[in-house]
C-alpha cells in the first residue's frame, strides 16, 4: 500500500538553467539561471529593455529561446495541458476591439473549462464596466481590467503578468493588487508580475528576479535577500572590503554604503537592513560595476554569485 505522506514534490513554477534570447545577434538575456518555487508572488525588476518581457515570453511559450531551458511547472516545453495552467498578461493588452466586454468573457469562459464567471464578473464589476460597451471605447485602464479578468478568470497555476498596472489609476491599482493577493492566498496560484515601478510591489511580492542587461543581478525569497544586506553610513574615507560593496555615494561628509552581508561590519558605522526600494536602486545604479557578477549562479540566500 502506498503511503499517503509518500507525495512527489511539487516542481518549480520556473527553472531556468543558462537561459538565452537572442535577436538578430543582440542578446536580450544571456546566461540566466534561477528557480522560482511554486505559490509565490514574484517581482521581475529591472530597467526598460532589460529582458524582462523576454523572459515572461519564454514563460508563456510565445518565445522560444536560443540557448539554455526554462522549465515551466516541470514541463520543458509546451503542451496543450500546460498552456491551460498558464495565463499571460502581455504589455500591449491585445483585444478584439469590436467585441463588448460581455461578449469577450463570453470567449474566456468557451476556450477555457476551468473558467469562473464570478470572478471574472467582480473584476469588471470593480471598474464600473458596462457589458455592452465595445472594447475599442474603453481607456488603457478599463482595457487592462478587462484583460486581467480574462486571465483570472481563466484559474491558471502560473500568472504572467508583464507591466500590468502602467496604466491604471491607484485606487484600480489596489483593488486589483488585492485581488492578485488573495488568489495567491487562496488557490496558491504563482504569480509573476514585472515592473519598473518599484513601489508598486512593496509589500507584494515575496520572491523577486532583478534582471538587468540581460542578466539575472539577484534572484531570491525577499525576505532572505534584504536580511543579506546592509545600508550603512559613515564618515567619508572609511574604507570596506571590496568584495562586500554593492554601491558607495559620497553625501558631504559622510558615505552612504550598501554592502552584501548579514555580519556585522568593523568601523564607524550605523544603519541596518535596507528597504526593498533601497536594495534594487543600490543595485541598479552599478550596472555591473559592483556586488555580485552578472551570472546568476544562485547561493544559500539566493544572491547571484
């Protein structure tokens, strides 16, 4: 008899393992490796043409890449069972702009046996949509909320979710945050959601992906890449190992240092754990030039090494 405690392991929502894209001989990501557990809500961060949609690309299997593997939910490429358990929220929104919003949910709930209408039904409900009104009428908000409630509706184990709330007014923001939220919570539902908008995930995600030139900078669960770091200050010329610095501003005085370590460090120094805000400008300001080598080879806590 089997035993019932005996259960598989449940696969990474995402495993990339030397992933690359290229266009026309430039690299849109290069060498990216990270795995990304199932259940968790995951920022992808990085400046604009970074390779942040060309990831979400790959893990929509709209893009196929040129080197390297991701595999999506355990699977290493598409199937029809596979693309039922993903949902994919593309930057430009396409939508049929002579349909109505009723007769577009009317297509969700035909293509995709899981669908609920009930949620689908609260997301418009949430913007006021009228059902009759023709998509071509709407804003760039009230489309962005049709289509959200497309990909909901859909019940997907894995949401891709590229740039989704550009274009929305904040208090659709966090409605629709909330939303997001509470589906993680319940259904368990991996969600990963780029932006360049960095206060838009605090307090959100719990996992992040920072991607720049290309490249994977950090990868990691949140809370174990902020314990992994310091924000220090100090008065000017005090030096520190080389190897721990992420950025170093001069503020008169005094310098501002962000630095890779849980230890405490030697010296005249005060400060603590940085925001999240805080850790990706360190990181974004020194493209390359400091912290971890771009080659996202992930450690114990989850920094690139």
């Amino acid at each position: 008899m089997d035993d019932p405690t005996n259960t598989p392991p449940v696969p990474a929502a995402l495993a990339a393992d030397g992933l690359g894209k290229r266009y026309r001989g430039d690299w849109a990501l290069r060498d990216c490796s990270f795995t990304l557990p199932a259940g968790r809500i995951c920022g992808v961060v990085g400046p604009n043409g970074a390779g942040k949609s060309t990831l979400l690309g790959i893990a929509a299997r709209l893009l196929t890449p040129t080197e390297g593997e991701l595999r999506v939910l355990g699977e290493p490429s598409a199937t029809e069972e596979l693309r039922a358990r993903i949902a994919y929220v593309a930057q430009d929104k396409p939508l049929y702009p002579g349909f109505t919003v009723a007769e577009t949910l009317r297509i969700g709930q035909e293509l995709n046996p899981s669908w609920d209408q009930d949620l689908a039904q609260q997301i418009i409900d949430q913007g006021e949509l009228r059902s009759k009104a023709k998509i071509g009428s709407l804003s760039g908000g009230q489309r962005t909320r049709v289509t959200l409630a497309l990909a909901l509706g859909k019940r997907p184990d894995l949401l891709l979710l590229d740039e989704p709330m550009a274009d929305l007014d904040p208090l659709a923001r966090h409605q629709l945050m909330g939303t997001l939220m509470a589906e993680a919570a319940d259904r368990g539902t991996t969600i990963v959601l780029s932006s360049h908008i960095l206060p838009e995930l605090d307090g959100v995600i719990d996992y992040l992906l920072l991607v720049q030139s290309g490249r994977i900078r950090l990868s990691g669960d949140l809370e174990d890449l902020l314990d992994g770091h310091q924000l220090l200050a100090g008065p000017a010329g005090t030096e520190l190992p080389a190897d721990v610095v992420v950025e170093r501003r001069s503020a008169g005085r005094r310098v501002e240092v962000l630095v890779r370590t849980e230890e405490p460090l030697s010296g005249p120094w005060e400060g603590g754990r940085p925001s999240l805000e805080e850790l990706l400008l360190g990181y974004l300001r020194t493209p390359g030039t400091a912290g971890p080598a771009v080659q996202a080879q992930p450690t114990e806590n989850g920094i690139a090494a």
